[in-house]
C-alpha cells in the first residue's frame, strides 16, 4: 500500500492532516488540530496509523532527519523531495554510487533537540541514517528504498510523479466538493462537517471502483467530477427509474467519461478571475446592517 499526505487549512480555528491510500485512492485517516499547530506536529499524530511495508509519498516539507528515522524504525519507507537547504549542498561524487546521479549518502543525527521532541526520544534516535538520493529531471528525490535492483531511478521518477494525483484528489475535495469554505465556526463543529465531505467522497470512489470494475478500466481513468454529476443527477431522478437495473445504468454512465493522461501537467498557481473589490465582512450582519443606516455605505475602493 502506498500513502500520500497533504495539509490544509480552511478556518482560522482549525487545521487539518489527511492520509490517503494510493491503491484504493481513498482517505483513511485523519487529524485535527487548532490554530498555531504545524503539518509536523500533525503528522506525528498520524505514525502509528502507518504499518510495515507502507511506502510513504511527500514533498519536501517532511524529508527530515527524525521523520526519516521513525519511519525506518516501523518499516516504513518513503520518497521525499530534499529540502532546499540540503538540496544545494549535496554532492553526488560522495557517498556508495549506485548510478548516474543516484548514490546513497549517511546523514548524521542533529546536535540540537527539536524542542517538540522529549530528551528520551533524542537520545533513543539513531546517530547516523543511510539514504538514497536520486535526481530526476531536475528533482532531487531523498528515499530508504536503498536498492536500485528493488526501485530504480526510473521507477522512483514515475512515483514521485504520481504525487501530482494527489493535488488532483484534493481539489476534488477541495473544490469539486465544494469544501473550500465550511460554514460552521467552532473547531468541533468544523471536524464534524470536514468528516461529511471525506465521507460522501470515499462513496464517490466507490461508484468509480466500481463503475471501472464493470468497463474493465483502471478507476484513475475516470473522471472525479463527471461521476458525481451522474450521482446527483440519478438521485433527483431516481423516482422514475427502475431499482431493478438503475445502479447498472449509473456505472455505464460513469464509465462514459475517460479523463485523458496528463503526465508532467504544470499549471500555473494563479486565479483566473479577479475579486471583486468590496471589503471582507468582518462583523456580524447585524452590526453591519446598523452601521450602514447610520453612516451609509463605503466610498467604493477605485
């Protein structure tokens, strides 16, 4: 099984931390924390979810020293992109080469404890840690996988760029979903419709899993969107189909629509569209409503 990892946060009051399962592209598990935790501190929180023989996919953010060792320790392995202060320092004609580019290197325990970490577990964490690090395509890639034979150069280059579906899964919950704003205020109350959403997507997947088991297709080859317009649609008109063959008819349906293979898709980090140029509503209606029928409206912003 092979897990992937993102952050993201939403209210002031509440971020959080999914896991999500690669094989069966699902969420799995989940982590909540107030306002002033880091994706760090929220991962830790995660470990023991992970087991052995898990393969562990992530950005940059989390190829550090302890994250590296409590993985190994659990038989646990993982593919990182280095973090861009190592990244200008490696050298690949040092350490065992293993290739082109691909060599593995010793990293030494850091002299000074994390402040998050207890002095037990600094003391308990290896001296030294034996990684790989591989270059591809201008990425520099840091993995426990230490064998060429096992991962090659260029099976670690078609993983890595898997991560990408990992952003295309979010945006589905994200934005497809329509989960960029929640509407409830308190941190509790924030968790509870956060599970909503990861719940009704874990059932959009299953309509696609099985749509493709029945088209003979991969269920990446579907589409995310149009299978949920099919789902809304057959709801509202479930009333005048028939039970009997109506979920064979939903899978056809969905199977109709092949998204295309998109491999070293960039797009831009930008809004098409501009806001509009009012002020953010920063106090209740009400009080708002009382300042305008006692000052007026704002001078519009030019």
């Amino acid at each position: 099984m092979s897990e992937a990892w993102a952050w993201f946060s939403y209210l002031p009051s509440c971020r959080c931390h999914l896991s999500g399962e690669w094989s069966r592209f699902k969420c799995v598990y989940r982590t909540f924390q107030r306002k002033g935790g880091d994706e760090q501190s929220l991962l830790r929180n995660m470990l023991g979810t992970f087991n052995t023989g898990d393969l562990v996919l992530g950005d940059a953010y989390y190829g550090t020293y302890f994250l590296l060792a409590s993985l190994q320790e659990k038989g646990v392995d993982a593919v990182f992109e280095q973090m861009g202060a190592r990244k200008r320092t490696t050298d690949f004609s040092k350490g065992k080469q293993l290739g082109d580019e691909d060599h593995l290197v010793t990293l030494k325990k850091p002299k000074k404890k994390p402040d998050w970490m207890e002095q037990s577990q600094y003391d308990d964490a290896p001296e030294t840690l034996l990684i790989r690090e591989v270059s591809v395509k201008g990425k520099l890639l840091i993995t426990t996988l230490l064998s060429p034979k096992e991962a090659s150069k260029s099976e670690l280059k078609a993983l890595y760029k898997k991560r990408w579906q990992i952003e295309v899964d979010f945006r589905n919950i994200k934005t497809t979903m329509g989960m960029e704003t929640l509407s409830c205020k308190t941190p509790e109350m924030t968790e509870k419709e956060i599970w909503v959403y990861f719940l009704a997507y874990n059932l959009i997947r299953l309509l696609m899993a099985q749509s493709a088991l029945l088209a003979d297709i991969l269920p990446r080859q579907l589409s995310f969107k149009h299978t949920l317009q099919c789902w809304l649609a057959w709801n509202q008109q479930s009333v005048f189909i028939d039970i009997g063959t109506s979920e064979e008819l939903l899978f056809i349906l969905i199977a109709q629509r092949r998204i295309g293979n998109r491999s070293g898709r960039i797009e831009p980090r930008a809004v098409k569209r501009r806001p509009k140029q009012f002020s953010l509503l920063t106090k209740p209606r009400n009080e708002a409503r009382a300042d305008i029928r006692k000052n007026g409206h704002p001078k519009k912003v030019k």
